[in-house]
C-alpha cells in the first residue's frame, strides 16, 4: 500500500483532519494486521510465513527463557521445537500503538496463551497472561516485527495430557468447567 499523502494536506472528504492523521490511522491498523498474522502463524505453524513478519535485525526478549534468541531464524526454530506437536491458542488484545516516525512505530499488547502438548511429549498444558511490548519498522512499504518482548504476568501448568482423557466426560483443555 502506498501512503496516503504529506503531512499537513486536509483530507478533502474530512474538513479539519488532515491527511497525516488518516496516514497514522492506516498505519496503526497495518500494524494490527501484522499481528493478527504473527498470532494466526504460531497457531497454524505456518514458521516460513511467521519468520516474513520479521525484520532481518529483529530483537527477541522472552520473559521465562534463559537464553533468548538472537535472529528471526532461531526465534521462528524455538517455537516452531515447542509448537510443532501442540495445540496453541495465541491473542492479542487492547492494543497501544504509537506512530513515533514515518517508518517507526511503538506497541503493547495484553496477551493471552493456552499450549497443550501432545500426550506423547509429556509437557504439561500451559497458560499465559501477560504483555508484548514491540518495536515496528517499515521495510520495503511493508511493516514488520524490529523488537518482540514478552513478559508474563501469570502462567498455570496444568496436569499433562493423556490422551483421551476426560473429566466428567468433557476433555479438560477445551471445556474446564
């Protein structure tokens, strides 16, 4: 998509806004569009796609882990280790987008996480509660992922998974109440 104009010119269907803040509405909307995506690649281990949402120098700080990963290549690798044989639900809510540059962009995210393993793996159903804080850059008219932190503010670990097993006939991961 191309940008709508140079700041300072009105938006002829708008009198009183200006083409510069139709510009950062669209940008912040691509940017939820960005990771709208990152969520739904995670969940469909679509890793080719998830590792295009990145700049080439992206930064990755992952709360829990000791050692974070130092590229988009070992980022994409580690989740696609912990993902691959798992069931995951990935969102992403109330976001804070600021518009910093023509090319530069801030954001928070809330965020919500269930991953349940295969029963073979013998991992235990994880939940996450917490935050992405990112960084956004513009590359080629396209935006993309420059910084990704996640902080967890809560994680459950719940029994691990045996296959076929229910509680009152319902499988616990799906239906917990």
């Amino acid at each position: 998509m191309t940008d709508v104009t140079s700041a300072g010119d009105e938006c002829p269907a708008q009198p009183g806004v200006s083409l510069a803040d139709v510009q950062q509405l669209k940008d912040i909307e691509e940017i939820k569009q960005l990771k709208a995506r990152y969520f739904r690649f995670l969940d469909l281990h679509w890793w080719p796609e998830l590792r295009d949402l990145f700049t080439d120098d992206a930064v990755f700080e992952i709360g829990e882990s000791t050692s974070s990963p130092k590229t988009p290549e070992e980022f994409v690798a580690s989740v696609g280790r912990h993902l691959n044989e798992a069931t995951s639900v990935h969102h992403g809510h109330m976001p804070e987008i600021r518009i910093v540059g023509t090319e530069t962009a801030h954001g928070i995210w809330a965020m919500f996480d269930a991953v349940e393993p295969s029963a073979r793996s013998g991992y235990p159903v994880l939940t996450g509660y917490g935050h992405y804080t990112e960084s956004y850059r513009k590359v080629d008219g396209r935006w993309r992922i420059a910084r990704l932190r996640l902080t967890r503010l809560k994680r459950s670990v719940d029994s691990i998974v045996v296959e076929g097993a229910t509680v009152d006939g319902r499988r616990p991961f799906i239906e917990p109440w």
